[in-house]
C-alpha cells in the first residue's frame, strides 16, 4: 500500500538552558493564547534522532536485553515507526515565547509539533455517571478556567422515575478536573452563586450591568 506524506511542522523546540522550557515559533505564539502559569498540558515531540531506526518493531523494554522483546505500540520506547513522543507537564511560568515546563527527557532542540490543554475527562478515562454520548457538547460554556457541560435533554421522558438526587445533570469541569453535580447540586449551586453575588457591594453590580448593557 501506498501511504502519501504527512506533512508535520515544528511549532517550537525543546530547549534546556537554565531550565527546560518550549521555544514557540513566533508564527505560532497566537496558538498559545488562553494557556497559563501552572496549566497542564500534552506535549507531543518528534524524536528526530530516532528517525533512522523508523524500521525497529521490538525492542527489549527499558533497554535491559533481559527482558523479553515486546512490540514498540505496547513500551515507551523512542524507537517507533513514527518517532512521536508525548508528555505530561505543568507550565510553571511564561516569559517572552517561552513555556518553562517540568524537566523532561527529550534532548534540547527537540522538536514540538503540538501542544494541548490536559483534559482529565479526555486523558484520564474513568467511568463517570455522564457518558461522552450523554454530553451535550456543542452548548458548552467556559468561564473563566470553569467548563460547563450539560447532559442531552433527548430521552428524558424514559427518566421519570429518577430523582433530582439521582440525575446527574452537569459535567463540571475546573482546569484539568472533573465531577458530575446531579439535578439537586445544581440547583443548589445556582442558590449560592445568587447568594454570592448579590452580596457583592452595588459598584461591582452596577459595572458588570454596565457591561452587559455594551456587550452586543
């Protein structure tokens, strides 16, 4: 079979100087807008220097030959068909176009081709009440580091039986966090934002009115 080239570009480097940090690529630095210090994020990293053993298929785990010789799709090994590497990291400080991240193994100049947020509903799967099909994606809301997801509204009729206590109805998540509230979290929740906010003094009220009045 004939495959066609992918084309991947660098959106940055690993660099170790002082520090491990990502360099953004100037062209790239709007892609960075939204993320912040102490952020979670994915880093997935080309291995350049594995590329010539692109054609290794097992390797010994580890690199110790006492162990057995295992497919490189079930070990962490850098030597892959495609030498992609993924991380985990926190980014503890932002400076310029520079992301100062965890210490990690990758040599310096490293390329980058993708960086993504840590989701831990996406990147940590466990069982959770609201199923990813029950999730009414599309009327998401951010606010703030706050992400609003609701459950599908179709089928409720077959619910009726189901309590506020027991119907998880929201999928809450806080940066890389995630729990479900039922039916009766919500509502109480909504009860203590209200309790909250009108005890803010009448100058904050009166400005964010006076926003919402120029918002289009």
């Amino acid at each position: 079979m004939d495959f066609e080239p992918l084309k991947i570009v660098p959106v940055g480097y690993v660099r170790k100087e002082s520090g491990t940090f990502i360099e953004i690529l100037p062209e790239f630095w709007e892609a960075v807008d939204g993320l912040r210090e102490g952020d979670w994020i994915k880093l997935v990293l080309w291995f350049h220097e594995s590329e010539k053993a692109r054609n290794v298929l097992k390797v010994h785990p580890y690199g110790n030959p006492k162990n057995p010789l295992t497919g490189v799709f079930a070990t962490r090994s850098p030597y892959r068909p495609n030498p992609i590497a993924l991380y985990t990291v926190r980014i503890h400080h932002i400076e310029g176009r520079r992301l100062y991240i965890d210490e990690i193994d990758a040599l310096d100049r490293t390329p980058v081709v993708d960086i993504k947020i840590f989701v831990e509903r996406y990147d940590c799967p466990k069982e959770v009440p609201i199923e990813e099909r029950e999730a009414d994606i599309g009327k998401g809301r951010m606010i703030g580091e706050v992400n609003l997801i609701p459950r599908k509204s179709e089928h409720l009729d077959e619910l009726e039986e189901v309590s506020p206590e027991e119907y998880d109805a929201l999928i809450l998540e806080i940066g890389p966090k995630t729990t479900t509230l039922t039916a009766k979290e919500l509502a109480e929740l909504i009860e203590a934002l209200k309790e909250i906010y009108e005890n803010l003094s009448v100058e904050i009220k009166d400005g964010v009115r006076k926003r919402e009045e120029r918002s289009p």
